[in-house]
C-alpha cells in the first residue's frame, strides 16, 4: 500500500514543476516577441490605423482647420476621380511589366550564376550592386544616362547613326518604357538571389537521371527544373508585384509622374494629393484603396501557395 501511495503521488508532485516551466516558457517567448512586436506596431499598425480614420474626415494641411467625420464621401468623390484611375492603370502596367522582367530576367541570370563560371563570386558580388545602391542615386543616374543632350545613351545611338537629342524621359511615348528599364534594373537582383537559392535546392540526382535518360538542356531545364522552381518563382513574382505597386522614389526623382501624367504611378499620385493639394483626407481614402488591393493581391497568392499543401493531406 505505501508503494502505490509513493507511486500515485509523484505526478501530483510534479505537475506543479512542470506547470510552473511551461509558464516560465512562455513568459520568455513574450519577453522575446515584445521587443519585435513593439517597431511593428509603433510603425506600421498605427500609421494604419491613423490613415484609414483620417479617410473619413475632411483633413486638410492647413492651419487651425476644424476635422470633420464625413464617413463616404471620400471615397464616393474618388469613385468619379478619373485622374487616380488612371494612375492605377498605369500602376497596373508598370507593376504586371516590372514584375514579370525582374522575374524572367533574374532566372536567366541566376542560371548563369549557377554555373561553374570564371570569377563567379566576383560577379555575384557585381549583381547585388543595383540592389544596394540608394532610389535617389539610382534615378539621379539614369537621368544623366537618358539625358537628351548630352547622355551616354544618345551619344551611343547617334554613333551608331540613329536619331539625335532623344528626350527619353520627355517623350510620351517613351517615359513610361524608359522608367520601367530602371524598375527591372534596380529590382532584378533580389530576384536573382532568391531564384539562385532555389536553383541550388533542385536535387542534383532528378537531373543526372533526366541526363542519363537522353534529356538535352533545355528539356532538363522545362521538365525537371522549372517545375522545382514552381513555388518560389510564384513566391518572389507575388512579392515584388507588391513591391513594384507601391514604388515612389525612383518615378518621383525621375519624372514626377510627367510627362502629362504618363508615369503617374497610384503612390506618387497620392502624395501629390496629400502634399500638394494638401488633401489629406482624400489622399488618405486613396492609400485605402490601394492597401485593399494589395491585401487582396496577397490573400489570392497565400491561398494559391497553401492549396497544394491541403490538397496534398
């Protein structure tokens, strides 16, 4: 009897141990979380939060202006605003265009990247240079490339007898393509490195058996590679589709959104709004819309993501 008694009683004993550790546990990962959560909240909650009230007043930049609760009418007067839906439509085609050349342009490059190339580290240094430089510089740069006067660009095409004083950035025709060159240059490297790590976990043995079984390159790459690379390619184009939407500074810096408000991307428009209206309650119910989309943008690419996972318990 005083065995089983000795016996029953050591769990009793010990649970108070070990409830005592799991709290111990988690007031740790809250102490460790709380220093992470904090920035996040301080700087992106609450900045949301103030941005999606403010749409619903009548803020202004202006002194000793009374805000007012106006629920809708911000967003039923941006409804009718042809101007902002045409900023978004040319949003849509910088974004859709910009994406989709990083993405391919990025795999070509790290596939060559992957290859037993001479002074490969070298070069893999000199393809993150783009990546690093600031958007200020990045455009500075390119304006003095596309200068129509006296740019290394014009000079290159005239000394090969084509057309003369090229207005790249002035030209309506040919701001838009020449800004969207910048966005593939300046984004394609951050591409580059998620696609190289994802060619680096392609198993080695699938592709020496495609080999074995007679596959060329190219089908090695289409049948065995490509799909390898499916889930991180869908990944990388998600996200720098968001990323590319909500560009600003380089367009800012380079065009302002002219010539006649043919790079006039949704967030340089806003600003505009914001800063030289000074309509901040508008400009408020804009950057709404424009979070709405994205979040709906990537819901769409999460759920795609997770499908196959589901589908495969």
């Amino acid at each position: 009897m005083s065995t089983d008694v000795r016996t029953t009683a050591r769990p009793a004993a010990t649970a108070p141990r070990n409830g005592g550790l799991a709290r111990s546990k988690r007031n740790e990962a809250i102490g460790l979380v709380i220093p992470t959560l904090l920035p996040i909240l301080l700087l992106s909650v609450v900045p949301l939060v103030i941005g999606v009230a403010t749409a619903f007043t009548d803020s202004r930049l202006a002194r000793n202006h009374d805000v007012q609760f106006i629920g809708f009418e911000n967003f039923i007067k941006l409804g009718s605003d042809v101007q902002f839906w045409q900023s978004f439509g040319i949003g849509m085609i910088w974004a859709v265009t910009v994406t989709a050349l990083q993405v391919v342009g990025g795999l070509c490059l790290a596939l060559l990247l992957n290859t037993n190339l001479r002074f490969r580290g070298i070069t893999r240094v000199l393809a993150l240079i783009p990546w690093a430089m600031p958007p200020v510089v990045v455009a500075v740069m390119w304006q003095m490339i596309y200068s129509p006067t006296n740019g290394p660009l014009n000079w290159l095409i005239e000394a090969l007898g084509g057309p003369q004083n090229i207005n790249w950035l002035g030209d309506f025709g040919l701001a838009l393509p020449a800004v969207i060159l910048v966005g593939v240059w300046v984004g394609m490297p951050q591409n580059t490195v998620v696609l190289l790590a994802g060619l680096q976990q392609v198993p080695g043995e699938l592709l020496e058996a495609a080999a074995v079984d007679g596959a060329g390159t190219w089908r090695r790459f289409v049948n065995v590679t490509l799909p390898a690379l499916r889930p991180v390619i869908f990944s990388i184009a998600s996200l720098s589709f968001i990323w590319n939407f909500n560009s600003f500074g380089i367009v800012y810096v380079m065009t302002e959104g002219g010539p006649g408000g043919r790079t006039m991307l949704p967030m340089l428009f806003t600003y505009l709004e914001a800063f030289k209206t000074r309509n901040t309650g508008g400009a408020a119910a804009m950057g709404d819309v424009i979070v709405v989309f994205l979040i709906v943008i990537l819901v769409i690419a999460l759920w795609r993501q997770l499908r196959p996972e589901r589908s495969a318990r």
